[in-house]
C-alpha cells in the first residue's frame, strides 16, 4: 500500500451558494468528505494505492460513504461501522470562495469512536505513508487509535504525515489544540500546516523561520499552504516559497487535502522518500501539489473535484509551453 489515511469521513453540507455566512444559507447539498477520506480519494485518482482507516454509523449515510471510497479504488477493509452512533456531518458556508466557515455535528460522530483495537494492523504496517489529521485527537478513543496507528506505520518504516487541519470549534480552546499538536510533531516527518496553523504553533509570522523554528521539534519535512499565494517548503538544507497557479476558483474547500496527496504522492510512489528532501526536488513535487490544489478548485465539492494524474499532466504541460 502506498499511502493510509486514517481519521474522519463525513457527510459535508456544502452551501446552495457563495457570498453567504452560515446562518444565512438557503439550502445546503450533501457530499462525501472529511479531509483523511479526502486525501486517500484523491491520492487514488493519481494514480496511488489508497486505503482508509475510520469509523462511520451503521447506517444510510455511513455505508454510502463507505461504497463513495471504494469505487474510487481506496481500499476500506479498515473501515468500521458503529451502531449506537451517527455519521458525522459538517455544514459549510464560503463568504467568498476562498474563505470557509465549518460547523460540525459529532456529539459524538462514529468517527470520533474509533479504538486501537479496532485498527487493521497488518494494513498499517505494510503501508509507504501514513497520513492523519488532528480531528481525531480531539477526544477518546479517537486520539489514542490514532496514535497507536501511528506507532505502528512507524515502526513498518512508513512517512508519517500530519496535517494540522485546524478547527477552533471542536477544541475547549487554542491553548488545548496547541498542546495536542505539539505533543504530536515530535513523532512525525511530514507536518502539513497553513499559515493560521503556523502562527498558532509558533508565534511567528515569518515563513522561513516560523518553519525552521517547527524542524527542530522533529520532522524531516515542513510545508505550508498558502491558499492562492501557492505554497512554502522547509528542509534542512533551506526552504523555498513556490508560487500558485492562477485558476477562476469557484469553491476552494479540500484543496489543501488534494495538495497534500499530490505532495505524498510524489514522494513515496517508486521512491524513497528521504532521498527526495532537497531543495530543488522539493521545489519539483510542490509545484505538482500546487497544479492538484488548483484543480480541485475549479468544481463545488471536493471529491467530485480531485483530478486525475492525467488531467495533472495536461495543466502543467500548459504551463510549461
């Protein structure tokens, strides 16, 4: 398996339209996603072998959701169903399309029920990449299962990847999340952050040195999105802003999620990763991120959105004529 995604897979409310705050929606459409779910989608469409690992309800939208990832290839035998709780749902409103507003319904979801003994082991320890975000540290049992997959794709010899992924409501409060985040850094080589989520950690505005500043608490590599500024790397041998490609964007939700499976993708598909962290390869592997972040940008809805490796190679073959 090239890249695990564990955490939430939700049913998200996107807005009936743009330009509107949550309380003054109209009408809210259903569509998968849950930003794990999300990356092990769009990792699949690149032409990666995905699988993922989490809890939804034994019910309508649950198995839906479950039959969403598996005819786009993600392998979801790690996948569980819990009978006493719902699937998760997140209402969506975009004030401007690159601007969102999330409130989540999860008093608890299934996907904050999922335990370490429910994990699928073998699957993680035989997987190039692990991926996961910080919903699932939020509360028990999620945190604890998720750690212990960690742990354990750690110890197959798999880049563990971490995207902050940053929601103020589903903590007590920043200083809870800061904690959280931090005690994790530690334990992974790839730290996902934007720039909210950087200055959050570090109390720095500085790219170059807010990231060099999260290097030394352990992780190989640091990369921070940049909406449509584009991105920026940090690797020990120095670090690199890299532009975006200028797109008519109509919903930019997930598109961080398509970056960091075009980014992982990149990495660990026919290579080893730690031979990849210079400077001029980093360079190389964010523009194709960016090109997969600029795609998902064009169509509402994020899994409806994620392009394949062709439709990749087409957008940067325009580029470079």
């Amino acid at each position: 398996m090239d890249i695990v995604c564990l955490g939430e897979l939700l049913v998200d409310m996107f807005p009936a339209e743009l330009g509107r705050r949550l309380a003054e929606v109209s009408a809210f459409r259903p569509k998968p996603g849950g930003a794990p779910a999300n990356v092990a989608v769009a990792a699949a469409r690149l032409g990666g072998r995905s699988a993922f690992i989490g809890k939804v309800g034994d019910e309508a939208f649950g198995h839906h959701l479950a039959d969403v990832l598996r005819k786009e290839g993600v392998d979801v035998t790690g996948m569980r169903f819990d009978e006493e709780a719902r699937t998760g749902m997140a209402f969506i409103a975009m004030p401007d399309e690159n601007t969102a507003e999330f409130v989540f319904y999860r008093n608890p979801g299934a996907d904050m029920r999922l335990r370490a003994d429910e994990l699928d082991r073998e699957l993680l320890g035989k997987t190039r990449a692990f991926h996961f975000g910080s919903l699932s540290l939020g509360q028990e049992p999620s945190r604890s299962a998720t750690l212990e997959a960690a742990k354990i794709a750690r110890q197959g010899g798999a880049l563990i990847s971490f995207d902050v992924n940053y929601r103020p409501t589903l903590w007590r409060s920043p200083e809870e999340a800061y904690e959280r985040v931090m005690a994790t850094v530690p334990d992974v080589d790839l730290l996902k952050v934007n720039e909210v989520e950087l200055a959050l950690l570090t109390g720095r505005e500085d790219l170059d040195v807010a990231s060099k500043s999260l290097l030394e608490h352990g992780p190989d590599l640091c990369v921070v999105t940049l909406g449509p500024g584009g991105s920026f790397f940090q690797v020990s041998e120095g670090g690199e802003h890299v532009p975006a490609f200028k797109v008519q964007t109509v919903d930019a939700v997930g598109c961080g999620d398509a970056f960091i499976a075009g980014l992982l993708c990149q990495l660990v598909i026919d290579a080893n990763w730690r031979d990849q962290l210079s400077v001029t390869r980093m360079r190389e592997i964010l523009r194709y991120a960016n090109a997969v972040g600029a795609l998902t940008a064009l169509t509402q809805g994020v899994i409806p959105a994620l392009p394949t490796a062709s439709r990749v190679e087409q957008f940067l073959a325009q580029y470079n004529q």
